[in-house]
C-alpha cells in the first residue's frame, strides 16, 4: 500500500484550479474536494483506521488554514493597493485644482501644458477618478457642501445652482466634497 505525504497530495497545482473554481464556497470544503480528489486517485476506499482519519482531517485543517490565509492576503494587498491609490489622488487634488482655474481663464486652450494636462486627466480618470462638477442635479449632502443658498430663476429649489470649487470621488468613496451654491428656486 502507498502512502501519499501531505506535500505530495496538496501541492500548488492541484489547490489553486479548485481554489479559483470553489471561490465562494468556505475553505474547509474546499480542502474536502481537493482530498476527495486525490483520495479517488489513490485509494477507491475510505480510510480504514483511526489514525488516517486523523491524519486525513489534520491535512484537511492546513488545507483550510492556507485557503484562509491566501484570501486574507489578496484581500490585504487590495486593501493597500485602493489606499495608496486614494493618497496619490488626495496630493494631486491641489494640482488639479490649479489646472481647472487655468481651464476656466483660458491659460490652457492650446499648447503643450494643455497636452499634459489633458493627459493627466485621462491617467486619473483611468484610474477611477471621478469628479463632481455637474449643476442644475439635486443637491446631494453627501457629495455636496452647501456654501450659501440663493434664489435662481432658471434652476428649481434644492438643486445645485453653481459649482464652486470641483468635488472628486474615486467609486463610492468621496475625496473631496463639491462646494457648491444651492437654488432656492423663483
């Protein structure tokens, strides 16, 4: 009878394949495939004796800790990946805030500091940068700060009558609030 390591019946190439498929389901029963999958390979008939069971649920126990261990890792690195993304993005804000006052006085319609600045607009906007400039949509409290309230004609009431300074977001997480002058109607 051939005994089989726990080296020999878990390597990366058999755990990874399930791992991917069984990606919702819980560790532990991830572990049982993979075991139940080499077990067929190797031996038609469950365990016969006490300690290969125990032995059997030890390498089922690891199977799971390591399953765990390699989800709370991604997990993580995703986590520091989103976080140094959304620190980048808050030093850069002050720039982009230059770039737009440059925009609206007209100093970046045509010329090489335009290219770039479109250019950084496109990188950022890649990166999942978002930013909330849009007047005449209601008044959100939650992406807006409300500066003053003044009556306009054109725009009903609790909506956003002028942008004052641009808000960003990146997916659901706010920035920066847009500051911005709420309609109180007619």
């Amino acid at each position: 009878m051939s005994e089989q390591t726990p080296e020999e019946g878990s390597s990366n190439e058999e755990v990874t394949p399930v791992d991917e498929a069984h990606d919702s389901g819980d560790a532990l029963s991830q572990a049982e495939a993979i075991l139940n999958e080499v077990g067929t390979e190797v031996d038609e008939e469950a365990p016969a004796n006490e300690k290969e069971t125990e032995l059997r649920n030890d390498l089922l126990r690891l199977q799971a800790e390591y399953v765990n261990y390699r989800r709370r890792v991604e997990r993580d690195r995703d986590v520091a990946r989103e976080v140094a993304v959304q620190s980048v993005f808050n030093n850069l804000l002050p720039v982009l805030d230059d770039i737009d006052a440059a925009r609206a006085h007209g100093d970046l319609t045509d010329g090489p500091f335009a290219a770039i600045a479109n250019k950084l607009d496109s990188v950022l906007e890649g990166l999942g940068l978002e930013r909330i400039a849009d007047a005449g949509v209601e008044f959100d409290p939650n992406i807006h700060e409300a500066l003053l309230q003044q009556p306009h004609a054109e725009i009903p009431a609790d909506h956003v009558a002028q942008v004052l300074r641009t808000g960003f977001k990146k997916g659901d997480r706010i920035l920066r609030a847009a500051q911005v002058i709420v309609s109180l109607g007619e």
